[in-house]
C-alpha cells in the first residue's frame, strides 16, 4: 500500500484502499476505515490531522484493524 506521510503526531500516513481510508498511526497500528475515501483529500489538506480525524472519521465509519 502506498502511504502519504503526514506531518501530525499522532498519524504517521494515510492511503486509499478501493472505498477506504486507511491510517497508519506512529503507534505501528494500522486501521482502515470504510466508506470513507472521500476524507483522504480532506484529511490530508487539513492544518491538523489529528484533529480532523477526531472530529471527522474517528467513530464515524465502520472500523477494521488491519495489524
């Protein structure tokens, strides 16, 4: 999977998979969000990623932890 790197400190990158949002955390987890593509523009021109993902995506789209 191909990562955007981010400059956040709690996210490490952010990639599409089909319709999902994947985020890779600097904790090393790594969970994919579904139905939720269309935030990865949105999250990635945010001033602050964290706060966007919170505020946004955090429990708001069905949830899987890929590691």
């Amino acid at each position: 999977m191909n990562f955007t790197y981010v400059n956040s400190s709690d996210l490490k990158g952010i990639a599409i998979n089909k319709n999902n949002l994947v985020i890779l955390f600097h904790t090393g987890d790594m969970y994919e969000y579904i139905g939720a593509s269309y935030e990865y523009y949105n999250l990635l021109n945010s001033i602050s990623k964290g706060k966007y993902f919170h505020q946004y995506i955090k429990n708001k789209y069905p949830t899987i932890k890929i590691n």
